[in-house]
C-alpha cells in the first residue's frame, strides 16, 4: 500500500491550545487529513462527533443508518484509545455543540473534512462565520478524490454526464493517502460526552437487524480486511463478477465509504498497486473499479452544483409527469411481493442484510418507477431508511438516473424487463432461491417468470399463486406501453 506523511498545516502550527477535530462521515485514522495534520501539530486534540437531527435541512438518519452509525461509533472510539485519545459524542445543533466544545476546552483551532451537500455546507460555514478571527478553521478534501469546486467543463460549468467528467478526471491521479497518526496528544481534561448507548441508535421492538449483523462488520479494521480479500481474490474478475446478484463478487465498499471508515484514496492506490503487481488483473477489471469509485464522485459533483437532489427533478421536464399514486403497489414493492421474483429477491436482500446487489438496485428501481409508474422519491426514501450504504449523493442521484429525471440519465424509454433480467443475470436462480425461498422448487426454466409455468410444474414445486407466492402486480407488456405513453407526454 502507498503510504505517506500528512503535510503540515499551513497555520495551526503557529499557534497554541486544543485543536477540536470534527469529524462526520470520516470515522477512521488511515487517510484522514483533518485528524493526520491535526496530529502533526503536537497540540492536543479532541475528537468530537456531533448527532445533528435539529439543524435546518439536514436529513435525519434511516434506520439502518443508525444501526450501522452505533456500531462505527463503537469501532472508531476503540481506534483512538489505541492512540491514546478518547472521543467526544453530543447531540444536538451542530453549531450549538461544536461552538460549545470549543469554548469548555479553550481550543484556538477547529479542523474537519469538508461536506457536499446544501445543509451541511449551510452549517459549517456558520460555525466558522460565528468563530470569527478568535478560532482558526481548516477544511479538507478527504471523502472525494476530486474536491467538485476543482473540476470544471472548458465553459466553466460542471459535467451533467459522466463520460467526459472521467476523461477530465482521469488525466491526473489522486494524491497518496496519508498515514493514521501514530498517537493523539489529550488535552488537560475532555469536555463532557453523551453515552452511546443514550443515542438509542439500535432497534429495538421489534429488533429486525439480525440478518444485517450477520451480513456487515462496521468499523475501519473491517473495511481494509475485505478490501484486502476483494483484491487478493476477486478484482481480477470484477468487471464480471460485478455483474453476478448470486455471488459475493462486488468489493462491498460502498457503507465503508459511506460512513468513511476507509478512504477513496486508499481503494484507488491499493487496487492500482495490487493490479501492477499482479499481472492476471486485466485493464478492464481495474479500470472499471476506478471508474465506479469516480462514478461516485461525479454523483457528489451533481448534489454540490445542482443542490436539492432528493426532492427535485434534475430535469425539470418531470415536474409535470403523471406519476401514480399507489399504497397498496408501493407497500407489495417495499415487502418484496410484486410477484415478479428477481424484483421480490432484491427487495428481500435489501430489508434483510441492509444492502442490494447494484445490478438488481436497477432493476427494482425500474421495476418501481416504469413498471409501477411510481415516484422515484417514494422509492428513494425507502432506500434512504433500509440501506446501510445510503448516501446523500449516491442514493438521491441513482434513483434520478434509473427513474430517467436525472443527469446523464437512462432514458426513460429504456425499460427493464424483469424476466429478461433474472435470465441473463441470474440464470440458474440462485439469487431467486436464496431470498424468495418459498420459489426454491420452481425449476430453472420457470422461477424466473412462474405464472408462465404449468399447473402441473407449480404444484411439484409447491407453489400457489396467489397464496404462497403472489401473482404478479402488473403485466410487464401493458406496463412498458403505459409507460412509454406517460413519457411521451414530457420528453419534448
């Protein structure tokens, strides 16, 4: 792995007293600028997160989220006792705690790692506007290997499509990541802290995170232990095997990076070095990681210029299109029973584990806002409070993209067909069986599509459409035209 030394700061250094270090979603110590030159100074530091739920605009946590946040939180404060440091919760108005514990502590400095989206910016600016000359502020680029004010079109504007913003991105690699530091400095004493376990972060009544505690490690050390069993076994195939719902093919970096329990800079100069190393890596199979780590910053690139991602059409075109209204469509989607199996399969994944294979993340979406002809906010904010990888650019800008209102967006006339799907991507089902258990005696020929099946292959395999499995909500033909007819009302 490429290692490197934090440069210094250009200020902090000249100064005296506590540096409070912000931190958000960056809970680790390897690549962390805003702790790694905080650490270079000498000076004490207090590590603080802040649960803001109160602050305007901020979007409250999902309940996987939270699972996930309890648990990191757990993991990252064990990581900094090693160091010799102890971490700080409060809860509340972000800019009410972080203005607070800088005043208990006498801190001169205040470092933390930039954030992209509207609200959050709105508050970090006003915690430094209210800090005024007394206290030094000091952002950095740590969750993006592009910072989006650095990246322009040769007009000036920012890239709505993807293909060019790689070609511009791509021309130059990201700086080297940084080494955690190698200890913390305390201060004379800690400012109080919440406990945890008063967050009450974990469901309880019911408790339904059995299956996504038995999926996912949060923490820093879980995050670089599969990477290093991603790139040892399966980056050779991965512009294959990303493609396979059956299998554990796909990095599964993305709540990592979510909750930044491991750098983008980190995967990228590990994967490049691993692929130099071993010449059985193909160029596609690198390339096309790299390319979904820059995917991911072109989304940030979308929400920092475009702003409002969640709630607004990206293409205003849409602002007038008929979507239907549908409890009972949208709660069978939600539950997974729309009686079109690999859409039923990825539903399931995702309320069991917390996560979704990408590729059925498409076809589900399709299946939502095509098929169903229902909102994508509807469908984005189920995936906002089910996913453990929900991000406020990633989530906000795929569902847009599938849903066709967004940047560089599928076309709203390409339309998954689910049974064509599940054969080319699931062809023996075994992502089918593993979720939709009630259809594991269906043969190979029909669990895909078992309405289509004879009455004599339904009751071998057990199944009762309509009772033990549901028929399907909407013919996939009559759904296409339906919506195909919708879109010609908007595409101009």
């Amino acid at each position: 792995m490429a290692r490197s030394k934090a440069p210094k700061s250009e200020t902090a250094d000249q100064e005296t007293g506590p540096i409070v270090v912000w931190l958000r979603d960056d809970l680790r110590l390897d690549d962390n600028p805003a702790l790694a030159l905080a650490a270079e100074t000498n000076r004490p530091i207090v590590p603080l997160v802040v649960l803001d739920e109160e602050s305007d605009g901020v979007r409250a946590l999902g309940g996987a989220h939270k699972w996930w946040l309890h648990h990191s939180l757990e993991s990252f404060a064990s990581s900094l006792r090693g160091k010799g440091s102890r971490l700080t919760l409060r809860r509340g108005k972000a800019k009410d705690q972080v203005l607070d514990v800088i005043e208990k502590t006498g801190a001169s400095a205040l470092f933390f790692n930039r954030r992209y989206d509207q609200a959050s910016r709105a508050v970090d600016d006003a915690i430094g506007e209210a800090l005024g000359d007394q206290v030094s502020v000091e952002r950095f680029t740590a969750n993006l290997l592009h910072d989006p004010e650095n990246v322009e079109t040769t007009s000036g504007g920012y890239y709505k499509v993807f293909t060019p913003f790689w070609r511009k991105v791509s021309e130059s690699g990201p700086r080297d990541p940084i080494d955690p530091p190698d200890g913390l400095k305390q201060p004379d004493t800690f400012p109080q802290s919440d406990d945890l376990e008063d967050w009450e972060l974990l469901p309880t009544k019911p408790d339904w995170s059995g299956g996504i505690a038995d999926f996912w490690t949060p923490g820093e050390k879980a995050a670089h232990d599969r990477f290093e069993t991603f790139c040892d076994d399966l980056l050779s195939d991965y512009h294959k095997g990303r493609e396979r719902p059956y299998a554990d093919d796909t990095s599964r970096m993305s709540p990592y990076l979510r909750w930044g329990e491991i750098s983008p800079y980190r995967l990228w100069h590990t994967a490049q070095a691993y692929a130099n190393r071993r010449k059985t890596v193909p160029d596609e199979a690198i390339r096309t990681f790299l390319q979904e780590l820059v995917w991911r910053d072109f989304n940030y690139h979308l929400l920092f210029h475009f702003g409002p991602l969640a709630d607004k059409n990206f293409n205003d075109r849409f602002d007038n299109f008929s979507w239907r209204s549908s409890k009972k469509d949208l709660k069978a989607w939600q539950n997974g029973l729309t009686g079109y199996p690999i859409v039923d399969a990825g539903m399931r994944q995702l309320w069991k584990t917390g996560w979704m294979h990408n590729r059925v993340r498409m076809i589900v979406g399709s299946f939502l806002t095509k098929d169903l002809l229902i909102d994508w906010r509807d469908g984005e904010r189920w995936f906002w409070d089910t996913l453990v990888d929900g991000d406020i650019a990633s989530n906000t800008a795929q569902w847009q993209w599938i849903g066709g209102a967004g940047a560089d967006a599928q076309p709203f006339f390409r339309i998954f067909n689910p049974i064509t799907q599940s054969e080319r991507f699931d062809k023996n089902g075994a992502y089918i069986r593993q979720f939709v258990p009630e259809l594991k005696e269906m043969p190979d020929k029909h669990i895909h599509a078992p309405w289509k099946a004879d009455k004599d292959v339904l009751e071998k395999a057990g199944v009762k459409l309509g009772e033990t499995y549901p028929e399907p909500l909407v013919d996939h033909s009559e759904a296409r035209d339906r919506a195909l007819s919708a879109y010609d009302e908007v595409k101009g």
